[in-house]
C-alpha cells in the first residue's frame, strides 16, 4: 500500500506587516473591535512585485528544501487559489517556471478557502495511481487584492500569504494521510462571494460576505466533516494530538473546539498573526507549528477548512 507523506513544509509572506492600529488609519475600526470580533492583530499585504505565483513559489522553495529534495524532484503542482495571477496561464504553471522544473503536471483548483484541502486530496489520489512520486501542495493568496478596502466588516478580515507541502510516495507506511472529507453545497453562494468574474462582468470583482451566517454554517460544517473524516480513519478525537484548522475568525475556533469536546490548546492559531488567507492559511499554520516544534513526527493531526461556495473539507494525517 502505498501513503502520500508529508515530507517538508514551507511558507511565505509580504514584507508588509500591517497591525490593526495601521489599518484604523484607512478604515472605520479600532484595535480593539478588531481584535474582539476576530483576534486577528496582524495581516501581511503583499506590495506590487509580490504575487500569488511568486509567493506560493518561495513556500515551495522552503518546502522543497525541508524535505531534502531538489526541484527536479517534483513531479506535480497542484495550487489552491482564489486570486491567481492570470485568467491563464495557471498560476501552478508560474510556480513550475519559476522552480525551474521543466515537466510536470501543473494545475490550480478553485475552492476558496477549502482549497488546500481539495488540493491535498487531489494530490493524494494522484501520488496513490503513480502519477508522481513528489507533489507539491500549495495554497497562496493575495486576497489584498480583491478586498473592498471601504468595507469594514470584510477588509480587517483578510491578508496574503502562501504555505506549502511536499507529499511524497511511501509504502507500507504507518505516516502519511490517513482519510480525507470534502464536501460542497453551491445552494449558499450568495453568503460569501466575489462580485465579479470573467464570464459575467469582464471584472476581478471584490469581496462580498454575510458574517453571521457564514459563522453559523461554518461552526455545524467544521464539527460535521472532523467526525466524518475521523470515523473514516478510525481515530478517535482523543487521539488527535493537533487541530490545525483555517484560520478565519478565533470565535470560529473556539465553537468548532467545543464542539469536538478538544482543549484549545491542541488547536494551532496563527489568526491573529497573518488574518485569514483563505487557502493559505492551513498550510501556513502547519508550517508555523512545526517549526516551532510543536508538532512533532509520529503525531495525529486533523486539518480543516471551510470557504465560499461554500465548499468544506478536513483530512486526518499521521505526521
């Protein structure tokens, strides 16, 4: 039997640190509503030479080099985005350029937040059929980008940044990912969305959000789709050793803890230091908690996501 490990981990962020006290200065808000409302304190907000590709690129670089291979290693992209550089070409394709990789199959998947989540399952499958050996796994955002800086109840939310995993191939391994869940339902596009697109307005369009009823789907989705994908594995939910979820909003968090019945302190938050960053932001937090030293090999850990579509997700892995 062959299992898709995680190999190595890596991540990035723009240069440009912005705090809630800064943001105030543009924005109708304060630190303090800010913080209460979502914890977030810090995001990064990528400047003009900083791009989804470009970041997602030196995510991978690290990843790539904590799992002691080489570019030339890599046998597959595959890049959760929301705002990718171009219509087309994909921004995995950008990411395979610029690694200097000269074949591999190259491609992005749109799933918003969630989308690190659909990305790993896709790879995983992939790497388990022998269509690569080493994949990389990406989620980068610059969701700066889309953002409508005059509104405040979305524009405090969000910042960019990218994260990255090397899943490699490995037999009879007791490691690697152990289940994945993920689920869509199109019939709540209207409660999280972006108001533009190619095929209708000609525009990027900007970011549209109803915050209470995301929160509440969110919350019941979360607990439904970790029961599910731990059931898949046949783990029990106190023998997961870490919660690494999407960091969208601390209360979101905390609920979804609660209602697994798992201290908070067994949940990775990196909310109030780099905001949501939509499918970068699980990524991102594994990458912080390893090395940081507290996710450690041989542990169990749950990684979910929830995003616009709405689509959601969670996979179980033995790091």
């Amino acid at each position: 039997m062959v299992r898709s490990i995680i190999a190595g981990t890596g991540s990035a962020l723009p240069a440009n640190r912005v705090s809630n006290a800064e943001l105030a200065e543009r924005v109708d808000t304060t630190d303090e509503w800010i913080i209460e409302r979502t914890g977030i304190r810090f995001r990064h907000i990528a400047g003009p030479d900083e791009t989804t590709a470009t970041l997602g690129a030196d995510a991978a670089r690290r990843a790539i080099e904590a799992a002691g291979l080489t570019p030339a290693d890599i046998g597959m992209i595959v890049l959760a985005t929301a705002t990718p550089d171009n219509t087309f070409p994909s921004s995995a394709t950008k990411i395979q350029a610029l690694l200097g990789i000269p074949d591999a199959v190259a491609f992005d998947v749109a799933a918003v937040c969630s989308g690190f989540l659909y990305a790993l399952g896709i790879a995983d499958s992939m790497i388990r059929t022998g269509t690569a050996n080493h994949a990389l796994v990406i989620g980068s955002e610059t969701f700066s980008r889309i953002l409508d800086w005059e509104d405040r109840g979305t524009c405090v939310l969000f910042g960019d940044g990218a994260g990255a995993v090397v899943l490699s191939a490995e037999e009879n391994s007791d490691r690697g990912i152990l289940s994945s869940s993920l689920h869509a339902d199109g019939g709540h596009g209207e409660l999280l969305y972006v108001d533009g697109g190619p095929s209708t307005t000609g525009t990027v369009g900007k970011l549209r959000m109803k915050g209470r009823e995301v929160f509440r789907h969110a919350v019941k989705n979360l607990a439904d789709v970790l029961g599910t994908a731990l059931d898949k594995a046949g783990v029990a939910a106190g023998e997961v050793d870490w919660v690494v979820p999407h960091q969208a909003n601390i209360r979101i968090l905390e609920a979804t803890a609660k209602k697994l019945g798992l201290p908070m302190d067994r949940v990775v938050v990196t909310v109030d230091r780099h905001a949501n960053t939509s499918a970068a932001s699980v990524p991102l937090a594994l990458d912080t908690a390893i090395r940081d030293g507290r996710i450690t090999r041989g542990q169990t850990l749950v990684l979910e996501a929830m995003g616009g579509g709405f689509t959601w997700g969670a996979s179980v892995v033995r790091y």
